[in-house]
C-alpha cells in the first residue's frame, strides 16, 4: 500500500504567502504541491482507515495557533519554522500509539516547517535564506490536517479535516 503522508493547512492569507514563496524559488519541474507543513512523511498505508479517525477526532475544536518564521537552511533548500504547539502535541501522542510501525524520520521529528525551495544549489539557497531572514514572523492559525497517498513524488488527495467543522 502507498505510504501517508499528514500535512497541516495554514489560514489565508498566509498560505497563499507561503504558495507564492514556493511557486517563486521551488525548481518548477519538483514542485507538485502547493506549500504545506508536513506533520508525518510516511505513515503505512494499511493505517488509512485509523489515521482518518484520528484526524476526524483531532480537528473537533478551534483552529489552533501558528506562527511562521524564521527561515532555516537545509543546505541545497530554505525552510520556514512553524511553530504550533497544538498539531506538536497531537503528533506526540500520535508517535506513541503508532510508534513502532514508524520511519525513524517519523518517530524522531521535533519540529514543524514549511519548505519553500528545494533542490536548489547551495548558493542559491543562502541567498534566499538571505533574502528571507529578515522577513518577520506571521501569526495565523492552522485551519486543517489533510491527508494524502505518497505517489513516489506528488501526492494524491486522501481527505481534508477541518477544524471546528
């Protein structure tokens, strides 16, 4: 079965920000997908059903609190830190639960962000990173945890989960 993969949505208008960033540096042949924080990269496939109930029971109540920035190198690639201590809280717990059926990068995240190049010459990512360092950090909400199939590069729509829906 395709592995899962989690991702939390930010409110607009700081989403589509993020988008623009992405659409603007992200080499356009790898950029599949709009901007997104991804919460787990490979959950298996065959948890589909209790990962759906899980995100179900997760966004039954107020979209949580985010923050944006700063941005952080990734040596070929800049990211942006997302910190949302509400979707860290439920991912921790998630990890316990679902902990030995992990990847290593699953089970060892600690920290949330939003990718906005990748691929890139290292060069070009420090001058993006640069560029974005003083950009200040934005204040928004995480509105819902969507999931999707791992297709071996783009990803294809498994549910959306709403907050307070």
């Amino acid at each position: 079965m395709r592995p899962l993969v989690v991702s939390a949505v930010l409110a607009e208008p700081v989403q589509s920000e993020l988008n623009a960033l992405r659409a603007r540096h992200f080499p356009p042949e790898r950029n599949h997908l709009d901007a997104h924080v991804t919460v787990f990269h490979a959950l298996p496939g065959e948890l589909g059903a209790e990962v759906a109930a899980e995100l179900a029971a997760a966004v039954r109540r107020d979209p949580p609190h985010a923050s944006v920035g700063p941005p952080r190198l990734l040596g070929r690639g800049v990211a942006l830190r997302v910190d949302a201590p509400d979707v860290l809280g439920w991912r921790a717990a998630a990890v316990e639960r679902w902990g030995a059926q992990l990847t290593a990068q699953d089970r060892g995240k600690r920290e949330l962000h939003v990718t906005v190049q990748n691929k890139v010459t290292p060069e070009a990512a420090r001058a993006l990173h640069a560029a974005l360092a003083s950009r200040p950090e934005v204040e928004t909400r995480v509105v819902a945890l969507a999931l999707w199939h791992y297709d071996g590069g783009p990803w294809s729509p498994a549910g959306r989960f709403t907050y307070g829906a």
